[in-house]
C-alpha cells in the first residue's frame, strides 16, 4: 500500500461548489413537493367505548364504560333495542337492574332480537352526557365495518 492521500484515489462524488448549473437545468432537476397526508379526524364526543363477552346468563360489563356512566348497582334500566342496537338507560321504573357486580343483564327476549348468544362479543358505547349505554351485536358491527371499508377502498385497493 502507498502513501498516497485518500482524494487522490476516489473521486469526489459530491460536486464542487464551482460547477454552475444553467437556470432551465436547475428548474428540470426540482423536485416536486410531496403530497401531504391526510391526517386522521379528531374526536369531537366524549363517547367510551369497551368490548364484552355475553356470559351466559345474558351479563356485560366493562369496568371503564360503566366508571364513565356512573352507574352503581341497584340502578334501575330501561331496555329496548332500536335498529338491530341495544339501548340501556336509567329509568326510575325500569325492571332492570344494574347488578352488585356491575354488570347490565340483558333479558333473554332482547338478546333472542338481536340474536345474541353466549360468547358473543359486543361493542359497548357509552355516552356519559347522555348516560346511555348502546350495546353493538357483531350484525351490526358487521355492516358498519363493510360501509366503512367500502367508502375506504372506493378509490382504488392499496
């Protein structure tokens, strides 16, 4: 091996500071700016939402939906099913009660409508201003996430 300097053998892959480019090059050789991203929505509600396993006594629970409800045993409930939706509220005339667990039972005869069955997984969606609690059977999750996914791969699959 020689003595020889380094930059005497590999040529200098940066151009030097003397090289002059011609403004119509210069302007060929910009890039183009890159595309900005579309940033994901923000929440605008105060909405919590959970997922419970249907025991099969018809029993749900998840302890940050029912903490954000405020909702203690005894309470009474009101509920009714709307759309393929369950709906649970406090109804001072309700028969239904919030168990000593803290758990909503749903009755058998709501669970027969929304075809419900032990093992089944639902979405819980509190909404504390409202202190209402919409309980989401997989029919319904089913056709949300299909419409979204539609509107979503409308333009193209990537």
């Amino acid at each position: 091996m020689t003595d020889r300097p380094i930059d005497s053998v590999i040529p200098a892959v940066v151009p030097s500071g003397g090289l002059k480019i011609r403004g119509d090059l210069r302007a060929a050789m910009k890039r183009p700016p890159l595309p900005l991203a579309r940033l994901a929505p923000t929440r605008d509600c105060s909405t919590v939402y959970g997922l419970a396993t249907l025991d099969v006594h018809g029993r749900v629970a998840d302890r940050a939906v029912m903490a954000a409800l405020g909702w203690v045993p005894g309470l009474r409930l009101g509920i009714r099913e709307s759309g393929g939706l369950i709906i649970v509220g406090p109804d001072s005339g309700g028969v239904f009660r919030v168990t000593k667990e803290g758990h909503v039972r749903l009755p058998a005869v709501v669970r027969q409508w929304c075809g419900l069955t032990a093992g089944d997984r639902v979405l819980l969606a509190a909404d504390p201003k409202a202190g209402r609690l919409v309980l989401h059977p997989p029919a319904s999750l089913d056709a949300v996430v299909a419409r979204v996914q539609d509107e979503a791969f409308a333009g193209g699959e990537s």
